[in-house]
C-alpha cells in the first residue's frame, strides 16, 4: 500500500474541517497555537517512515505523556499498580471530579488527568526528585533523538492555571491515594506534558506498542506482551476520555490524545501513527486528527475492527 500518497490524500480531504476546531485556552500558552497546522507520521515496524504537513514542528506532548508514565510504571509496579488506578473508562471529561469523591480517590483509568496524577506519584515514590527525568529519558530512548526537552512556558502556564487538577490531587490526597508532597507531583505531572516532540518522534516512541512491547528497530523489550495488551486496550477504551467510543466507532485504533493537538494511535503489528492539528473538539481531542485518522482507517481498512 501506498501510504505516503493515502496521507497526501488525507491532507487535502482534511482541509474543509480545520476551522471547526477550537485551540486549548485554558493553559494560555496553547492560545497561541496555529489552527492551520497539520502534520501526520507513520512508522512502520520496519523502520519506514512517511510524512506530511508540518512533521518536524514541536508541540507539547500533553496527556499523550500519560501512555510513557503508565508504562514506566506498570514496569515497576505489574498489578499493584490497579489498586490505585482502575482499567474501566469514565464516561467523564479528562478533568472531571465527579467519580472520585464516591469513587474513594481511585481514578477510573490511568488516562484521566486524576489517574495520571497517581501514576506520576507512583514514579515519584519511586525516583523521587529524579522522576521528571527518567520520563524523559525514557522518551528520548523511545524516539531515538537525544534533543527532547520541556518548554519552561508552557509548563509555567499551566502550573499558574492548574486549579482543576489541584482539587484533583488535593481530593486524592484527603483518600490517601497520594503518597508523595501535592507540589513535587503536580509539578512533574505538568512538566512531563509539556515535553515538546514532533509527530515523527512520537510515531516513533510507540512502536513498541504496535509490537507486543518490543521496540522491533532495536530489539529491545520495553514491557511484556501482556502489558503491552494492557496499554493497548486502555488507549481503545480510555485515550479519548468521554469521546473514546466514539473514536472506536470512527477510526477503531489504539489512540491517545492530548490537548496541545497531538493524537498517537497503534495498528498492531504494523505501525505506529502520529497526527497533530491543534484545533480541538468539545472533548479536548484534536478534531481533525480524529477525521485523518478516521479517513486513514477508511482508506487502508487498517481499522482492529
Ligand atoms: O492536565 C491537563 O489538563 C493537561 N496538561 C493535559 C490534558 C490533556 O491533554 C487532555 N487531552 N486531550
């Protein structure tokens, strides 16, 4: 298949839906993003790349970082880690409150900002004040490109206007579902999102989901199969939060999404894709890189379904 021309295709097809969007603008650093971007990238298991748009343009990773935290700590921590963290979608906003305070501090999935919250925590017990970097170290592995680095502003934006996810910690706290001081973790957890990556290196940073958790260029194992099952599966049923079945019903991929744009989403066994548009939808997904990938999954028939 000729995928270089199917994202061209994709390219043009996508334009008539770039205006629907709406930028992120409660971190006000994302404000200023440009609706007109877009870029899309495949990896392909052996190593074959293709791009379009603005490929080689940095955005902040945001809660895309989740998929990087929960599988470092699902490497420490195997099962243990399901008794702070469940596996079941929320049905709720990536920032909603509403489930915990009945729900005892345990958020539903470690996608939500709650349960990202508490997997930072628990790589902070673990790493302490070297928890920000093994993240991204563990990235820069990942993607194979040594640069990656966090934007100050970004993160300072956020840290400024966080107050959703301080209740969220502060709520998580009061449950005793928070091992470590509220400001270490917020601050990592706000710094791990804003790490800046194009769309080739975050293509390039899933591949090991797309195969059984072995990275197949290097042949190294990041998680076990099973995990790398376990990952898979939260990014179909969670990565889109309150639109996740609608991104099974429409593009029917792995994904995982994050407000500054970005979306990665895994064909097992054949490639890792990412898109990047930063006009969002009313869930806080990238709206056209909902539509691409739909589009992609259309034309290639690579949908898991
Ligand atoms: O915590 C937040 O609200 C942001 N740093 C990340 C949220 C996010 O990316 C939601 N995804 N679509």
């Amino acid at each position: 298949m000729d995928y270089q021309k199917i994202i061209e295709e994709i390219e043009e097809e996508i334009q008539p839906f770039i205006k629907e969007g709406k930028v992120a603008d409660y971190i006000p650093a994302l404000a200023n993003s440009n609706i007109n971007d877009f870029a899309m990238s495949i990896i392909e298991l052996n190593g074959k790349q293709h791009s379009i748009g603005c490929s080689q343009k940095l955005f902040s990773i945001q809660s895309i970082s989740k998929v990087f935290t929960f599988t470092i700590a699902l490497k420490i921590y195997c099962k243990n880690l399901y008794k702070r963290v469940g596996y079941e979608p929320s049905g709720n906003p990536f920032n909603s409150l509403v489930q915990l305070e009945y729900e005892k501090g345990i958020p539903r999935n470690p996608f939500i900002n709650a349960g990202a919250i508490v997997t930072t925590d628990a790589l902070y017990s673990k790493h302490k004040s070297n928890t920000f970097y093994t993240i991204l170290n563990f990235i820069k592995k990942q993607c194979g490109y040594a640069g990656i680095q966090a934007n100050n502003e970004i993160y300072e934006s956020e840290l400024a206007h966080g107050f959703r996810n301080l209740s969220l910690i502060n709520l998580m706290k009061s449950f005793g579902n928070i091992e470590n001081n509220i400001d270490d973790v917020i601050s990592t957890y706000f710094r791990q999102c804003s790490i800046m990556m194009n769309t080739q290196q975050l293509a390039n940073s899933m591949l090991y989901l797309a195969n059984h958790g072995i990275n197949p260029l290097t042949k190294e194992v990041i998680v076990s199969a099973a995990q790398a099952k376990r990952i898979n599966a939260l990014m179909l049923t969670c990565g889109h939060y309150d639109a996740s079945g609608d991104f099974a019903f429409h593009v029917g991929l792995p994904g995982k999404s994050g407000v500054g744009g970005g979306i990665v989403a895994i064909v097992p066994q054949k490639m890792a894709i990412c898109v990047y548009s930063p006009g969002l939808n009313k869930e806080g997904n990238s709206l056209v890189g909902t539509k691409a990938l739909e589009l992609f999954t259309t034309k290639t028939k690579l949908s898991i379904f």
